[in-house]
C-alpha cells in the first residue's frame, strides 16, 4: 500500500469532475479525499501501487468533456493516513468554490440513446438531459447554481429523478436540470394567430414545417425561425418577412452525412461540428449554387443540440434554415410572450416550451483553421467558460467595442469574455449589455476595481465605462486587437500585430484600420499602415462602396466616370466636404470589390469583401507593391492603377481579385520583414475582421512562416471586434500594475 497526493491544476471546476473522480477512485478500488484549491483540484489516495498509477492514467483519459487538465502533479509517499472510503472536502476558502459555471451543452450521446429508446422512461422526452450535457448557462438566475436559482425551480423532481439526483453513481447525480415528462417542463405548438392545438407539439411542428411553413422554434439560448431549405421561394419568404435579403442563413442539418451532400467537411471540422459545444461552422459549399441560402462560398451550418430539434427532425426532415429570430438590429427574442408578439407574420407557427430562458446566448460560429476553432462569434456552447492567465490579474471590467459588442471580466487568473451582445447603438441591445454586465458580476462574484474602453469617443460602451466612477484605461482598438491576439495565444513580452479591420478610432482621431503595430500589453507602435484614403461622404461610404470606388480610382488618377455621383465626389473631395481618412483595410477591400463590379451597395458589413473572396480565382498573380517610410505605408495607388489595366484589357474578375488579395498577402509578408529588421521580434499576430477572409487566413499564415516567423491568429475569441474586450483587459491590467492603490485618476492614453 501506498498513498497518493495528485495536484491537478486546470479548469477542473464546476464540471462534474468531482463525482467523476468518485466513480474512477471506486473503480479502481481506492480511498481518500478529493478538495478544491485556487489552481484546480487536489487529491490524497491510498491503494496498491498499479491501481493507485492506473487511476493516474485513466483519469486525463476519461475526465468530463468540460475539464481542461493543464498539468498533473503525483507523488507518492510509504507513509499512509488509513482513509476509509471517498470525501468531497469542502474548500478551506470560500472564494474558491462554484466559481465556475458549464456552458450549455449539446446532448450527450447516452441521452440521445436513452431519447430512443422506447422502454426509456425518457423515451421522445424532449428535455432529457444528464450531468455530462444540457442547458447551463442560460437557465441561470443567481448563485449558488442549484435547481431552486434556475429556471427549473418551478419544477420540483418527481421521486423518480429525485432518486438519481442523489445517488452519485448515477449518471444524473447532482444535474440541477434534471427532470422527465412527469415532473419537468412541455413542449406545445401555437399557430401564427397564437392559439395552441391540441395534440403532439412537436408533431404539430414537423408536419407545419413539412408543408412548407416557417415555424418559431424555442432553443436553449433564443428563438429560431425555422424553414425548409430545398424550397428556394419558401427562404426567399423568410427573406422578405424577416428583411434580410442577402445576408446568409444558418442551417442545422439532421446529421453528418447530410452535411456532406452540401459542404466540403475536413475530419478537423467534422470533429467541431459534432463537439459537444456544436457551433454553427462555416464550411465550403460543395458545389456553387444554393445562393439564395448563402451567396458567398461557406454554408454556416450546426447539427442538432438539443433532444428537442432531434425529435424535430426525426427521420425524414434532413435540413433546414435556423436563422436566430430577431428583428434586423434587435437581439435574439427569447421569451414566449415577446415572441409571439413581434413574430406576429412573421412565422406561421410558433414551437415553445414552458422553461424559461434566463439569458440570451446566439450560436455561437467559427471557422476551422489549422485544426482549430477559429471564432467569428463566441456564445453558446462556450460562454461563460474562462480563458485562464499565467499569473494574477485585477477584477477588471473591460467594455469591449461597439458593433460586434461583448465584454470581459477578470477574477484571479480567470477571464471571462462574455457572449455575443449585438450592435449597441440599437437600444434593447444596449439595454441586454448592462443586464449582462451585472449579471457576469454577480455570477462569478467580482467587483471590477478598474475598467477598460475603446479610445473612440462616441462608442456606446465607452459612455457606458465612462458612467462607472472607475479609473479608466482608454485603449487604441488596433491595440486591443493586437493584445487579444497575444491573450488568446498565452503569449507575454512584445510582437508583431497585423491588425487589418474596417475602422478603429486611432491616437491621431482619424480612422485606422490597415495596420502593423509593434508592442505588447504595456505599449505599441504604429509601425505601418495602409496609405489612408478618403470617404466622400463618411459612414454612408461604408454601405455605399461605390463611393469608395470613386475615392480609389480618383487617388489613382483613373478614369472615375462611370461612378454614378462621381461629379458630386469630386466636388466633396475638393472642398474637403465631409470626407473624413480612413486607413481601414475593409474600405480597401469594398472600393476594390465596388471598382470589379462586384458589389456596389451592401445590405450588411463588410458584404463588398466577403463577395470579392468569393469571387476569386488565384492565378498566382499579385500587382505592384509601394511600401516606404516610417511608419512603413502601403501606397495603393499603384496596384488600383495595375487593376484597373487588368480590367481594361477584359480580365475576369475574379482573377483580379485573387491577384489583388495575393498583393496583400505579400505586402503583409513585406511588413512584417521590415518590422523585424527594425526591432527583432519574430513572433506575428494576427488579428481583426479583415482576417475573417479565408482566401487571406490559408495564404498568409503559411507566407509568414516561410520567411521564419512563428505566426498566432485566434482560436478561443472572435477575431473580429468581438474579440476586443479581452485585448483591453490585459492591456488595463499591464498598464494599471502597481498603480492600483495610487490614486483613482484615469492614465494616460496611448
Ligand atoms: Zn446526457
Ligand atoms: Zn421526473
Ligand atoms: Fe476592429
């Protein structure tokens, strides 16, 4: 006999790793303690050598889907207490219990079998969850996490579930949602007037969804509208009631195989797509076509998460349109009543269900990039799970940015980015941000002693940090981009930032967006940066992307008269009326696509680029590239110049805009050389919405590479302005080290 100590450190908490170690130490035959500590978990365990080292090896291998293991720890010692048996200790201190709290999860595959199962007492019960899978996050009211402060409170447990709750070896031990058709909560269907029929909900549904209707259907974080997708004039309805009339839609698929007959699917991608966490994945479509779903490459696709859409589905439904149920700006209606008011002609039928959603969480959407996630919006399935931090951080609250909003919170060495929020200039939006913000807080218990915001003046969460009474740390956005990039590699010291984006308000007030900044947390320079162009007209030139045309080619000395309004541009531009700079790589890329024709008013951001991507096709070609000074700018002018050759003598579009995206991949390879020549860092970041273009993201990586460059792009936040919040916290963290019991006035900015 031996006995074993075991230090586990990692995120280890709050995700049924606990009874899962009771049943390994069982299994293999041993005794002794388990406790919480603030790096993870520690054990003591007595037994025969081989069993005390099998259980060292099974339990990585078999830990909860939820746990991340970091590291493990084992000594062992002759020298034995006699445990009897197995003890949960409780945490000598407070602050470390039930910090964390599961995301939701998609259900596991023994309930989907239990689900199937006609001698199941769950058998088709559209709720049947267990320890290892269903709704966490958003049935949530208040801490500690317990049935009484979720939405399951109305809903006492029958003896049946009762039974399993408390019995640890059962799979349903302590799931707080756990509930069957006798004591949980009912599935009912509403016709589009509101009235509920009688009978079999779910039936009701398929067969309104089968006859071609377009039926609201209650999810985990939010309401889908849900429609067939084979039916091209039933989605174009669904276009105009919702109006939304280019912007993709979503799919769920029934399952992997009919995923397939549509997309391209990697084992790197079917791995994440059937993850426990099922984002919505943007995949390449199989063949052109299905443009009136998607009219770019990808198809965002998911596959059921929930027992309820796998019943929805059943055999014979194989793929439809689930498209967030939201009015353009507004967020994801999530309450039954609501719904059933502003959906009035919109769906036809109405599936919901008498649990309530306690907090909005969209799907969440990625792409998959060297075998990773690579987000473009991180919500279900993966908030409120913290990224951790080497060392201690200050209870920050960091504000985020304003279109693609979220925030962040810090506890100890834990962040916690928050889901996707929506554009906050939309006031419920605004409204859900606040509510959010103090509903972080009070989950994980933190009182921000310190805040962080984007440095543009007019954004609404830097009014919003400004109205805290905190000290302040304004941040540069392109910074923030550049820090969320490090945070999310784990990585300190300095780097290079390619941070290429639409616009971010820059320390000179003028709109930045195409950059190369050197730094870390602490500090930047603006090494480089595209050669800025004007906007006739501001804003609205970021819809109207003809008017950036006009800019391009007029900068360039080309012929701009086949711009409609070019006369009017033209006086703008000479009178300097209303046509602020922008150095944004996204007015590049949509003056480009606007110039090929491509797209010349878009219906939503960043349209012009993403149909440019879609468009090309590589010949290998790339166009003249200008770089000089300092700081290193890119002097377009030249390449609009060679493009507008290529277009003259007839080229396809679409090779020119391959050879315009291989002139900025190349150019980007040209900066960051010259940025290492001047300050000897090799490590590059890449960060910002630009980089959701993936012709870009399977070039440029490896380009940088080539010339000997460790590069890191994102893989646990969102690349584009989603991802900020996270950037700011650590940079507030750096720059507010030691300061903390100073004095409350807001430091200096960049
Ligand atoms: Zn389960
Ligand atoms: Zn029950
Ligand atoms: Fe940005």
């Amino acid at each position: 006999m031996e006995r074993l100590c075991l230090k586990i450190r990692g995120i280890v908490q709050g995700v049924g790793f606990r009874p899962f170690v009771h049943k390994l130490v069982r299994r293999c035959g041993l005794s002794g303690y388990i406790k919480n500590t603030s790096s993870g978990v520690e054990l003591e365990l007595e037994g025969e050598r081989p069993a005390l080292e099998r259980f060292v090896a099974l339990l990585p291998e078999q830990a909860p889907v939820l746990a991340v293991i970091e590291s493990m720890e084992a000594s062992y010692s002759p020298e034995l207490r006699g445990y009897k048996g197995f003890e949960i200790r409780q945490s000598q201190r407070e602050e470390f219990r039930n910090t964390l709290i599961s995301p939701d999860i998609g259900i596991c595959e023994d309930c989907l079998r239990e689900l199937r199962d006609p001698r199941d007492r769950r058998y088709r019960y559209p709720f049947i969850n267990c320890t290892n899978c269903g709704p966490r996050f958003t049935i949530i009211k208040d801490i500690p996490y317990d049935r009484a402060k979720t939405s399951m409170a109305g809903f006492p447990m029958c003896p049946d579930c009762d039974r399993e709750y408390y019995d640890i070896e059962n799979r349903r031990y302590h799931a707080q949602p756990d509930c069957c058709a006798s004591c949980g909560p009912r599935v009912f269907y509403l016709d589009g007037a509101g009235k509920e029929h009688p009978g079999d909900g779910i039936e009701l549904a398929r067969a309104a969804l089968k006859a071609g209707k377009i039926v609201a259907v209650k999810g985990l974080g939010g309401m889908h509208l849900a429609c067939r997708c084979d039916d091209e004039a039933l989605v174009r309805k669904l276009r105009r009631r919702k109006q939304r009339d280019e912007k993709p839609f979503a799919l769920m698929c029934r399952d992997v195989d009919c995923v397939r007959r549509i997309c391209r699917l990697s084992e790197a991608e079917e791995k994440i797509l059937t993850g426990f966490r099922r984002p919505i994945v943007l995949l390449e479509k199989r063949q052109p076509g299905l443009d009136y779903l998607s009219e770019n490459g990808y198809l965002g696709v998911m596959l059921p998460y929930t027992p309820l859409h796998y019943l929805l589905f059943g055999d014979d439904l194989d793929m439809l349109v689930m498209t967030s149920a939201n009015l353009s700006d507004m967020p994801i209606l999530f309450k039954n009543a609501e719904a059933l008011e502003k959906l009035q002609g919109i769906a036809d039928g109405f599936l919901l269900h008498d649990r309530e959603i306690q907090t909005r969480c969209d799907d969440s959407l990625c792409w998959v990039l060297e075998g990773r996630e690579y987000p473009a919006r991180r919500s279900r399935g993966y908030v409120p799970f913290p990224l951790r931090m080497e060392g201690t951080l200050q209870s920050i609250l960091a504000c985020g940015a304003e279109q693609k909003a979220s925030f962040c919170l810090s506890k100890g060495s834990y962040v916690f980015p928050s889901q996707h929020i929506g554009d906050l200039k939309n006031m419920e939006t605004l409204e859900n941000y606040t509510r959010q913000i103090a509903h972080f807080k009070r989950l994980f218990d933190i009182e921000p002693t310190l805040a962080a915001c984007d440095l543009h003046p007019d954004y609404m969460s830097t009014e919003y940090a400004q109205s805290l009474g905190l000290p302040l740390v304004p941040v540069q956005h392109h910074h923030a981009h550049l820090a969320a990039c490090m945070a999310d590699n784990g990585l300190e010291g300095e780097v290079i930032g390619l941070v290429w984006d639409g616009t971010g308000y820059g320390t000179d007030g003028t709109a930045w967006g195409g950059e190369c900044l050197t730094g870390g947390y602490e500090a930047f320079q603006r090494f480089g940066h595209i050669l800025p162009m004007a906007l006739p007209g501001g804003d609205r030139a970021a819809k109207e992307i003809d008017r950036l045309a006009f800019s391009l080619l007029y900068a360039a000395g080309c012929d701009t008269s086949s711009i409609p309004g070019a006369e009017t541009y033209r006086a703008m531009l000479a009178a300097g009326l209303n046509c602020p700079l922008s150095s944004g790589m996204g007015r590049l890329f949509d003056g480009v696509a606007a110039i090929l024709g491509i797209k010349t008013r878009c219906s939503y951001e960043g349209q012009g680029a993403i149909l440019l991507e879609a468009a090309a096709k590589d010949d290998g070609g790339t166009y003249p590239i200008l770089l000089s000074g300092r700081p290193l700018v890119f002097d377009w002018r030249e390449m609009i110049r060679a493009i507008v050759l290529d277009q003259q003598q007839g080229l396809d579009a679409g090779i020119i805009a391959a050879r315009f995206m291989n002139t900025l991949v190349e150019m980007a390879v040209r900066m960051a050389v010259a940025a290492r020549e001047d300050t000897g860092l090799n490590r590059v970041c890449l960060s910002g919405g630009s980089f959701q273009n993936m012709y870009i993201m399977h070039r440029l990586p490896d380009r940088l590479r080539d010339e000997g460059f460790k590069v890191y792009h994102h893989s646990r936040v969102s690349t584009n302005d989603e991802g900020i919040a996270l950037g700011q916290l650590m940079i507030a963290n750096a720059k507010w080290k030691g300061k903390e019991n100073v004095s409350c006035r807001t430091p200096e900015t960049d």
